[in-house]
C-alpha cells in the first residue's frame, strides 16, 4: 500500500524523524544525519508514485559551465541597490558575519575569525562570483549550526560537501529537480528545527544549553497547539535531564 502524496510533509512523519533524531544524536557512533536522510527517501519512495521511474530514468551527463560577463546598466544598477542590497545588508551583516563569527568562536576558540576577515570574504567572493554571471551567495550562522549538530567538526566536512555538489553540478545538473524530491519537507523541517536549536542554546547564562533549547521548542509549539508544547516540552526536559537524549554540547 503506497502513501498519499501528501504524507511527504505530514506533521507526524516531522515528529517520527524528529523522535528518531534526538535519540540518535546521543549516540555519537551512529550517524543521526545518515539516519534521517535515510528516513527521508523512505518516504517519499513511499508517497511519491513515479519517484522510482523518474529516479531510474536519470542518465548521467557531464555539462561544463559557460561563464559570461554580466552587462548591467546603470538604472539596473541603481534598482538594485535599493531593492537588493540595502534591504539584504542587515541580514548578511547580522547572520552571515557578527553571528557567524560569534558562533565560530565559541565552537572553535583555538582558531579564530574576525567580523573583518569574513566581511572581507564574502566580499571578495561575491565580486568574483558576479563577473562570471553567478549569483550572490554568503554563509549563515544556521548553516553552521547545523552542520556542528549532526557531527561535522573539521573541514574534511566541507569538502565533501564541496565534492558532492560540484559532481551533482556538472555530471546530474538536469536532473537535480528529481533528486531533491527524494528529500521530503517533513525531514528538511526537522533538520532546519535542529539547527535552529543548536542557536538557540547558545546565549544565556542562568540556564544549560540543553535547557534554552526545550524551553524555545517548548515555546515554539506553543504556538500551535499549547497542550502538545506542553507535553513535548516535559518529555524532552526529562529525557535530557537524565540523559536519554543529548541536545547540548559545550
């Protein structure tokens, strides 16, 4: 029996994966992020009726990039600045700079970055970038987050994720729309969740990190349903208190 499409962001698909997450995250020796991907294309396979085919149509094609010199005028030029940049320049400073630096630092105390190096960074890349016809890109202190949550530690981590999108980019780059639905929203929610959390724990003094991450769950529920906040937010106080689940790291 095939599930309804619709499964694919199920609120209770988010809460298995979430569930099945958390558990294994305070298992350093099983890769929780595997796991969850892995759970992810169970279930669109599942939901998704011509997922397979699609899948098993897919033919590999190396398709080199063309890059072009951009011409722009100065009306396009004078659009973007104030309907781009400006409105943008606070985020990017914020989350991709000062938080990121901030987060850098505290994770990696024997190696650190300055608001200067990075800004100069993004800078540089961004210019470079946007004389071959590409877009602006920058980092994000919940990127970041992220990939410390589900166990990256060194930069070995950035180059396969480097590696595997430069082959995804020249050799699948037509049939990428394929392979992102094999990545159900319900799992890409319980990734984001996390890699919020893992921000969220980061401040504070008066409470543990574990603490601050329930307790912005908790609230974050809230929202929604108070009674599932509620109960969610007890369950996880005590499962990390006695040490079932491992939120935190210092």
């Amino acid at each position: 029996m095939r599930a309804p499409a619709s499964w694919r962001d199920a609120p209770i698909l988010a809460a298995i994966g979430l569930a099945i997450t958390l558990l294994l995250l305070a298992e350093p020796r099983i890769p929780a992020m595997v796991v969850l991907l892995v759970y992810g294309v169970g279930i669109s396979l599942w939901s998704d009726a011509g997922l397979w085919q699609d899948l098993v149509a897919v033919r590999p094609a190396l398709r080199l990039p063309t890059p072009t010199w951009p011409t722009v005028s100065t009306p396009e030029v004078v659009r973007a600045v104030f309907l781009l940049v400006l409105p943008q320049a606070a985020l990017t400073v914020g989350n991709a700079v000062l938080a990121t630096a901030e987060e850098h630092n505290r994770l990696f105390p024997e190696r650190e970055v300055t608001v200067r190096e990075l800004a100069f960074d993004h800078a540089a890349l961004n210019a470079f970038a946007a004389t071959i016809g590409g877009v602006p890109m920058c980092r994000g202190a919940g990127g970041m987050a992220g990939d410390i949550r589900f166990g990256a530690r060194t930069g070995g981590s950035l180059v396969i994720l480097g590696v595997t999108l430069l082959i995804l980019a020249l050799v699948l780059s037509e049939s990428v729309a394929v392979l992102f639905r094999l990545f159900p929203p319900a799992v890409l929610g319980v990734i984001l969740l996390l890699g919020g959390l893992e921000l969220a724990g980061a401040k504070g003094s008066h409470f543990e990190g574990w603490e601050r991450m329930v307790m912005v769950l908790t609230a974050g529920l809230s929202m929604v349903n108070v009674g599932v906040g509620y109960a969610v937010g007890i369950i996880l106080y005590y499962a990390c208190a006695r040490g079932w689940v491992r939120l935190w790291e210092k």
